[in-house]
C-alpha cells in the first residue's frame, strides 16, 4: 500500500466518522457518538500514518523531505491537525455533538486534496527556497493556528445556531453545550489559533530573512495573513476590553475564518512570491 | 477600529501588484486611475507617506492605552502586601462546600502548607465565625498584556531602524571576478562595501524532471586583497559577514564576447520549433511544428497559440530562467493569456494549471548547463543587505510570543479557605477567582476542595 491509497482510504474514515457524529446528533444515540470518535481516532491514526509513509517515500525516491511542501500535502495535514485538536475538545468538554460540525470539515478539506485536478498528489522534489528546516516550523505552527480557527468556525455556528433558540424548544439544539461553553470554547480557540498564527507569521519572517534576504517584503501571503492576525487581534481586543461575548464575537470569529481560507487559497490568485503553487 | 482600517487598506496593495513598471500600470489601468494611483503612491503603498503615518497612529495608540493602564495594573503587581477582601469572596457564586471533625485551628496547621506548596502566597486571617485561609498566585501575569504591546512596539521600532539604516542592493558578478562595490535598490545608487566578495565558482544543478535543484555559489571574502573568509552559499543559507548578508539571488551566463574560446554563437533559431500540447482532460499529447508569429490550432479544441518572440534570457520572479519562447494562448471563447515556455524546463507551463500544457520539444540549441562545461561561464546574481533593525525585530519575535502564552493561557488567581467553627463539626468552604479563564478557574476550585477534603478527617 502507497500513503497515497492510506490518504484516500483516510479521507472515508473522516467520511464515515463525520456520519457517525451527525448520526449521533440527530438521532441521539450514544454508541454512535462513541463510534464516531473511534472512527476519527482510526482516520487520524491513518492521517498521519499516511504522512510518514509519504516521507518515507519521498526518500525512497532520492528526494527526501518533509511531506509539507505543496496543497496536497497541507490539506492533509490540515485535516490531521483539525481532528486531532477537536478529539482533545472532545475529551475535555466531554461532548461530542461538536465533532458533527468539526469533522465535516477535515473531510471535506481531505476530499478536495485527492479529487480536485488543480491539485496534485505526486511527491515533487524541493524547489531550492523550500529547502529549508524553517519550512517544518513554519507549515506546523501556521496549520496548527488555521486548524483552531477552523474549529472556532464550527463551535460559531453552533453558537448563532443555540442562540436562535432561547426557549430551548428544538430537540436538536438542547444538545449542544450551554451557550456560555460554546462561548468560552470560541473564546479558547481563537486564543490558541493566534498563538499559533503568531509563531506562523514569525517563524516565516525569520526564514524569509534568510532566503529572501528581508523578515518582511509585503507579498500578498504575508500581507493576508497580517490581516488575519490583524481580524483576530480585533476579537481579543474586544473581547478582552470592551467585554464583547455571544454572537458578536461568534461572528467575528466567522469573519476571521473567511480571512484565513483566503490567506490559504485565494492568495494563490494574486501575484506574489509564495506563489509556488503551494500554499 | 485602527487595527481593521490598517487591514482593509492593506487589501488594495495585495491586489495591485506593487512596484512594477509604469508602463504596466498605465496600461492596465488607463490615464485617469494611474494618475490618481500615483498620487496616492498606491503602487507603493506600504512605503508611501499615509500608510507610515497610520502605522506611527498604530503604535502612538498602543502607547497611549498601555500607559494609561499600565499605572493601575502597576499598583495591583507591586503592592507589598496583597490584600484580600473576605466579602467579595463569600459573594461569589460558586462555593465548594464540606466539613470535618476538626477545630479550624487544626484544620489550618494540615491546610496551610498544602496551600502555601500550591499557590506560594498565603494569608490567614481570623474571622467573626472562625478563619480563613487566602492565596494566590500570578499576580504578576497582569503584565503578560503590556509585554505583547512593548513586542508590537520593538517591531515597529525594528522596522523603523531597518528602513532609515540599512539597504538593499544586488550585484552580478562574472566566475572568477571579485566586486567592492553594489547598487542599492530602490535608489539605483552605487555603494562601496570596504571588501571585496569574489565569486569563485557558480553551480547549478536541476532535477530529473527539470525543476532546479540548487544555485550554489562558492565565495571568498578579501580584504585589502587577501582571503579572509571563504563560504558556499545556496538558497537559504546566506554568508553573514560584519553586519552584511549576502545572499543567492539570481545568476546567468555571460555573454559570448567574454568567453574566449570559440562555441556555436547562441542564436535565434530562426527555424522550426516543435511544441508539445498536452490536453489536461483527455491526457492526449499533440506534436506541432511552427514558426515565431504562426498561429496554430491546438486540437480538442482547446483554442490557438501564437509564439511571438524568442528570448535568450527570460525572466521569471525576478530568476532568470535562461532560453524561452513567450506566446500567446487564445482558448475558445476566452481571454487570451501570455504563456512563458523556458526551454530548460519542460514542465514550466504546468503551473499555469490551464486546460492545455504547452512544452517546447528539444531543440538543437546550447543544453542546460549542470557544472559549467568548458566554453560557458556564468555570472552569480547576490543580493546584499544590510539591516540593524533585524536584531530589535527579533526581540520582538520572542518577547511576543511569551507575552501571548502569558496573556492566554495564565491568570492571576486568587482563593479563600473560610472554616466555620460548628458545634461538633467545622464547615470549610472553598471560593476562588481569576482576572482570566474564570471556567477554568472553577474547575480548579473544584479540585482544590476536593483535595482539600481529603486532608480532613470525617469529611
């Protein structure tokens, strides 16, 4: 079996596990929330089994490097990072109903990796400014900061959603945390996404220093992703200062994901030196 | 807010391409919009005078707020001895509750050191009903937000000193030769270095499929003529040489008149030239020959292509990528495009990611060069900077990260340990507070208490 084949298996286990969650959700049925988290815990396992056959490989090849170096391999990692930060929710907050709006989105994120034709799964050999050991520092850090704001996301949605709801008449809302944990939980992510984003940013200028020859030249990379770390300050602030909670600062926390998704994607649209074709 | 203006204004110079040719500009954007552009120095807008003036209102606002705060925050820290204010405890909500067989005095002698061991700062005071137990710990985590601002602050002030003190400048030069002098960019002007960087040798290496592999160049510094240091530097691993780096920036070959020996002169192959196209959805390859200026169709319908000029040294993201033809592809009913087809680098044109890839097939002109054969000597492109902001930049980098770890994820927290004398048994309840994480925080009360009656006998 090739990490390709154990990627694209991974991709049904997030698949299965997302249904398993949902599944438990609606239908209220404990074993299936607890089979949804064995099936994530099983996908995460062949997540990162999969990333380490791919390094394993890369080497076979003659061309060994970290699997981190382009969309394809990011995405995947995303994924990995994204279930294993909310298995860690899971077991804290001791509910599963979130890992229905979490585990959706490591599936979809795997998806697009194995089926969209603009992106390829082949090991390509490092470009000489890849060539760097900034590039695991810097890809892990960053994604462990997107993966958070990608659960922030969900835990928003779920928030607006409870909110709606104040008489607690759905049966399919009275499920979810209380309100104020979603809240807190928001809060809780957004906090470790912009220090992980934070060490993104810098561990990326220190490296850029050295290929690039300056901490900071205003690619269109580094500008978005200021401008997310510049979003997510925001919140913190009016979090922290002005006493905002709820459904302001669940809003902003959507608003902040958009700017991340666009630091991820769309900049690639744009001129720029990170323009790799990677990420 | 001045955080989202400095944002969204941003946005406009990720999409405007930053600093290119005017005569790109006017033509993408027409008479009225470059004029007004310019004014408003948008084709340079991180640099330009409002964009700078919006970053001093960023850190004059930081300093501001961080000052008119800090003086309050600063009495809380530093206070000799914190004080506890009972009431306010035994307002709190959330009590945990027990009792135990044992007098409070007792209970104190086997509490206070479990306490003390925990949160480092105790107090015990008498009460009307019995005593109380005080600690805390953190306090002085109140300042992680103001290291965060001073981080801010440093960068700002970083970047202030790099762009008033240091420069940027390239340089090529030629195997064998050594340079004492580099031009500054953006300025053009010539600066001398007070050394001379040689270039001893250029390399570079490309991978089977044509993507490069390594620019390596071997340098030796002199001064006053004689070697002091000698170093190979590649992509992401620059030399450092008393406040300078020197990095690989680009490179290419010199021309002709400065190789001595007699080669086949590189020339426009006036002939033939045999494209590949290889149609993205069906995965079928087509060969077609054509001339520059002829226009062929490229089956399945994937629109026409056009190479209009041959060029000896293309450039690519400021890299110079040697040989290419630039072309123009018209798709069925679409735009057409420019398409760039190095011919060292069969694989170029994939990174458009269009319906069609476009290859050149070999021709009979000079090869790519891994390790220059006789006859071909090349030039190495370096870029040199120099930059005495980057060390405050750094400190930055550092004082910030710490600052949010401390901002986040610790809170001063305070608890009380009241014990109530009873008539047989004593009441011992336990409360607690943080200026952060206040969840969190009674989830440790919570395990406090239940330590705690695990202290106690007859609990």
């Amino acid at each position: 079996m090739t990490s390709s084949n154990l990627l694209s298996i991974t991709t049904f286990i997030y698949g299965a596990a997302a249904v398993f969650y949902l599944a438990h959700w609606i239908f209220k049925k404990e074993l299936l929330g607890r089979l949804g988290t064995w099936t994530a815990l099983i996908g995460a396992a062949g997540n990162i089994g999969g990333l380490i056959m791919r390094w394993v490989e890369s080497y076979q090849m003659g061309i060994g490097h970290a699997p981190l170096s382009n969309m394809y391999e990011s995405l995947v990692f995303f994924a990995g990072t994204l279930v294993i930060i909310y298995l860690i929710i899971e077991r804290k907050t001791r509910n599963s109903i979130i890992g229905a709006f979490a585990t959706p989105i490591a599936f979809l994120a795997m998806a697009y990796a194995s089926m969209s034709p603009n992106i390829s799964d082949r090991i390509e050999p490092l470009i000489p400014a890849l060539k760097s050991n900034w590039l695991i520092a810097h890809v892990i850090t960053c994604f462990l900061g997107y993966s958070a704001f990608a659960i922030a996301f969900g835990i928003s949605i779920m928030y607006l959603a409870k909110q709606r709801d104040v008489q607690g008449t759905s049966n399919l809302l009275s499920r979810f945390p209380k309100a104020q944990v979603l809240d807190e939980l928001n809060h809780q992510m957004i906090m470790f996404g912009f220090l992980f984003l934070s060490i993104g940013i810098i561990s990326g200028a220190v490296w850029a220093n050295s290929a690039w020859g300056s901490y900071w030249s205003w690619d269109p990379k580094e500008t978005w992703s200021l401008i997310t770390w510049f979003i997510y300050a925001t919140v913190l602030h009016a979090r922290m200062m002005r006493g905002w909670y709820g459904k302001r600062i669940a809003y902003l926390s959507i608003f902040g994901f958009m700017a991340v998704l666009f630091t991820y994607f769309g900049v690639n649209l744009l001129p720029g030196l990170h323009s790799y074709g990677s990420f | 807010m001045l955080l989202l203006s400095i944002a969204l204004t941003s946005i406009v110079g990720t999409i405007i391409p930053q600093n290119q040719n005017p005569a790109d500009y006017f033509r993408a954007y027409g008479d009225f919009l470059y004029r007004l552009f310019n004014v408003l120095d948008i084709f340079d807008m991180y640099h330009s005078w409002w964009f700078q003036f919006m970053l001093v209102l960023l850190t004059m606002n930081i300093l501001v707020c961080s000052i008119d705060r800090l003086s309050a925050t600063w009495k809380i820290v530093f206070a000799k001895n914190p004080s506890f204010n009972l009431s306010r405890f035994r307002n709190l909500s959330q009590k945990e509750t027990f009792s135990g067989n044992q007098p409070p005095n007792e209970l104190k002698k086997s509490y206070e050191p479990f306490i003390s061991k925990r949160f480092g700062y105790t107090k015990v005071e008498e009460t009307e009903k019995g005593l109380c137990i005080f600690a805390e710990k953190w306090r002085w985590t109140r300042l992680g937000v103001y290291t965060v601002h001073l981080s801010v602050i440093l960068l700002l002030l970083g970047g202030l000193i790099g762009s008033i003190f240091g420069f940027k400048g390239y340089v090529n030069i030629p195997e064998g030769e050594a340079v004492n002098r580099i031009r500054t960019m953006p300025s053009g002007k010539i600066r001398p270095l007070g050394f001379e960087i040689k270039c001893n040798s250029f390399n570079v290496s490309f991978y089977a499929n044509g993507a490069p592999k390594e620019y390596r160049s071997s340098l030796t510094i002199l001064e006053k003529g004689h070697p002091v240091y000698k170093k190979d530097i590649i992509v992401n691993d620059p030399l450092r040489y008393k406040g300078y780096s020197i990095f690989q920036s680009s490179y290419g070959k010199m021309p002709a008149t400065a190789t001595p020996e007699k080669k086949p002169a590189v020339q426009k192959p006036s002939g033939k030239i045999t494209l590949d196209f290889v149609s993205q959805q069906s995965g079928k390859s087509y060969r077609i020959q054509t001339v520059v200026g002829k226009p062929v169709e490229i089956p399945e319908g994937l629109g026409k292509f056009m190479v209009v000029a041959y060029k000896k040294k293309a450039e690519f993201v400021g890299q110079n990528i040697g040989e290419a033809y630039e072309g123009i592809l018209t798709p069925k009913g679409g735009k057409p495009v420019d398409v760039l087809l190095p011919l060292r680098f069969p694989s170029f044109d994939r990174m458009r990611k269009g319906k069609v890839v476009i290859s050149v097939v070999n021709q009979t002109t000079e090869r790519s060069n891994p390790g220059s054969p006789a006859g071909v000597r090349y030039y190495t492109g370096l870029q040199v900077t120099k930059d005495p902001g980057v060390l405050v930049v750094y400190t930055g980098f550092i004082v910030i990260i710490i600052g949010c770890f401390i901002t986040f994820f610790m809170s001063h927290q305070r608890v009380c340990v009241e014990i109530i004398k009873g008539k047989t048994k004593s009441k011992v309840i336990v409360t607690g507070t943080a200026n952060k994480n206040k969840m969190g925080m009674q989830q440790k009360v919570k395990k406090l208490s239940d330590k705690l009656a695990d202290l106690t006998p007859g609990s």
